[in-house]
C-alpha cells in the first residue's frame, strides 16, 4: 500500500490550521457583534451605572479622605452624592438666568441667522442646477427627491423622554451612592475569585493603577476645565461678549469631551457671532478668542498636567469619543477616555509586554530624522530579540544533546 506522500499531509494540515484560525476569528467577530448590541439595547442601564463608577472613581479620594478620620463609609457616600448635588445646583442656579435670556432671544438670532443664510442662496442655487444636470445625464431627470418633515409636538416629545431620563437619574445616583460605599468590598471579593498568588498580585495592581489613573486624570481635568472657563469668561468679557459667564461654563463643560466639544463650542460661537453681529471681524472674533484659549490649552497646560499621566495614541482617543458617542450619545462622550484608561490599566497587566527598545542603539546621523531614527533602533531591537531567541534555542538544544553528567555517550556510567 502506497502511503501518502508528505505534500498532501502537509496541504492538509495547512488547510486544517487555516480552518483552525478562521473559526477562532468569526468567534471573536460573533463576540464583538454581541457586545456591539448588548451597549446599544442596555444604554439605559448600562450608561448612567458607567458614568456613576467614572465618577465614584473620581470621588473616591474625598471618600477616603472622610474615612480615614472615622466617617463610615455610607455616610462618606451619602457625602460623595451631596456634593455631586451641590455642585450641580450651584451650577444650574448660577446660570439658569443667563441662559434663559438668550433662549429667549433664540427667535431673533434664528432670524437674523436666515438672513445670513440667504446670501448663499444664489450658490445653492447654482449647485441645484448642477445636480439637476447630472440626474439627466445619468438618466434621472424625471425622477424627483420629496423630503416630508412630519411636524412633532415639542411638549409630547418631552413627556414621553421625562420618565426615562429621570430613571436614568435615579439610577445613576443609586449606582454612585453604592459603588462608593462598597468599594472595597467591591476589591475583596474580586480578589477572593483569584486562585493563584500571582493572579491577586496583578488584580490588586489592576485596581490601583485605574484609582490612580482615572481619578488623577479626572481630577486635573477638572482642574483644567475650570481655568479653561474662567479664562474664556475673562476674553468673552473683555471683547464685549454678553454674558461672558455662560460662555466659560458652556466651553469648561464641553472641554471634557476631548474634539468633540471644541469643534460644538467653536459651531456655537460662530452662529451666536453670526446671529448678533453684523461685521467680519465682530462675528469670528469670539470664535478666534476661544480657539486661542483651546491652543495654549491644549499645547501647552494639559500636557503640563496630565501628560505623565495618560499617555495615549491620540487616535486612539479619538476612536474611543466617536465609538461611545455613537453608542450612548452624550454620556458615552464623557466617560470615553476614562474607559479607555480603565481598558489600558488591565491589559497592561494582563498582557505584560517589554518596551522595544535596543541593547545597542543606532548611531544617529545629521540627515536622519526622527522617523528614520526610531524605525531603525526598532528594527535593531527586533534583531536582537530575534538574535537572542535563537541562541537560546541553540543553547537548549545542545543541552539535550549532551549527556547528563557522570555518563559516558553511550549512557553507560564511567569507572571510578
């Protein structure tokens, strides 16, 4: 009987290992489908009990400052949720007037924000004709776009989402006052499910790294936003902005949603500009003025702070703000980088990894630049990996070989 010849064995398990892999692959594909539904179906529960650990985290060192001079933990988290409270009514009481004032003017901006709009109405125009020129040419001229705008009650739309924002809120408050008050009961028991020594070892610095982190990160963001606000109060009131007090609050509220919010307070000032203003300079002056404040901000204050501390690809932030934006709206952009430090503390954890980096660096030349630099000590480092692994293998290898000691070759034992 013929046996089979090592290509077919060999084709047949490449094809069973591709098999292998595929199947791993529509598992993960299958997982992240699941998870994508499971956080858009649980967006009521799941997004205010999220934001409510993100703010406990933040929180948690006034906790234990309460703590540790012999308040008991609820009564601390009772405490935690007052000031939470506090703060928000301060800050609704100290901008309602303002803000109701220039929702009263709404109709008036609105208008004059037409007005504005009509001048590009002879381009719209234009461009109308030019897509009315491609539909015959492509041969739907006869064909015609009817765009019905069915006409909703602003009050019924409001009763209808009122129960379900406020059970929101009634969740996330309970959500804070328990994590806060359990906390530690909370770590105990994660830690108790760990069976080995080494395992509580990287739970234990899993939890500290993401109390450090987050709440350090909150924090000076907070921090951060608020001279953010003072400061755009001080140049709104210095080029005669009216009320300049709402527009330091709007932009330190917004700052917590890194691009995002910049990009909606710079759309805001710009149709405040155009809806109040009459020249050039007078409508993109306050825009230019808050951006201004963003740049020395962004450039120079934050990374300052918080540049130790979240070390993240800024692409990789972005991703995070549109992926939980898309997927709880506002509140998903408020808790996206906390999250996100969250998710980079376990992995770093669970999944150690060593720096790539050189034992020998590459000399640098006077026309290299950066990129080429960093790519080739990368490439030199990866050599050397590589470089060490094979002689380790070498290495072992020609231990196995070698008889064990006290034994001739043959396994025989020597003669004394």
């Amino acid at each position: 009987m013929k046996a089979p010849s090592p290509p077919e064995d060999m084709n047949e398990s490449q094809f069973e290992r591709v098999l292998d892999n595929a199947a791993r692959l529509s598992m993960v594909a299958i997982g992240i489908v699941v998870l994508l539904f499971v956080l858009q179906a649980g967006q009521v529960f799941l997004a205010p009990v999220t934001l409510a650990i993100v703010v406990g985290l933040m929180f948690g060192p006034v906790a234990d400052r309460l703590e540790s001079v012999g308040v008991p933990p609820a009564l601390s988290a009772a405490v935690v949720v007052l000031l939470l409270l506090g703060i928000i009514a301060v800050g609704i009481v100290a901008f309602a007037l303002p803000l109701s004032e220039w929702v009263a003017r709404a109709p008036l901006i609105w208008e004059k924000l037409q007005g504005q709009l009509a001048n590009l109405k002879e381009p719209l125009e234009t461009f109308s004709q030019f897509q009315s020129q491609l539909n015959e040419v492509f041969g739907g001229g006869s064909a015609a776009m009817n765009v019905n705008v069915e006409d909703g009650s602003a009050v019924t739309s409001v009763a209808l989402l009122a129960p379900a924002l406020m059970a929101q809120i009634l969740i996330f408050l309970a959500s804070l006052y328990f994590f806060v008050a359990t906390r530690d009961h909370i770590r105990i028991s994660v830690l108790s499910l760990c069976v080995t020594r080494r395992m509580r070892w990287r739970t234990a610095h899993v939890f500290r790294d993401v109390e450090a982190k987050v709440s350090r990160f909150l924090l000076s963001i907070t921090f951060i936003n608020v001279c953010v606000g003072i400061a755009v109060t001080l140049v709104m009131w210095a080029i005669g902005m009216p009320s300049p007090i709402l527009w330091g609050a709007l932009a330190a509220v917004l700052n917590y949603i890194p691009y995002v919010g910049q990009g909606t307070m710079i759309l805001i000032l710009l149709a405040v500009g155009l809806g109040t203003q009459t020249r050039l300079e007078q409508i993109v002056l306050p825009t230019l003025c808050y951006m201004g404040v963003n740049f020395i901000e962004g450039q120079i204050v934050t990374p300052h702070f918080i540049g130790r501390t979240m070390t993240l690809n800024p692409f990789v932030i972005f991703l995070s703000i549109t992926f939980w934006l898309w997927a709880w709206g506002p509140v998903g952009g408020l808790v996206a980088v906390p999250t996100l430090l969250i998710v980079t503390s376990i992995m770093t954890h669970a999944l150690p990894s060593k720096p790539v980096a050189p034992k020998r660096p590459v000399r640098r030349t006077r026309n290299m630049t950066d990129r080429e630099a960093l790519l080739a000590n990368t490439a030199q480092a990866i050599k050397e990996q590589r470089q060490d692994a094979e002689d380790s293998g070498e290495k072992r290898k020609q231990e196995r070989m070698e008889p064990p000691e006290g034994t001739a070759p043959t396994g025989v034992e020597t003669s004394g």
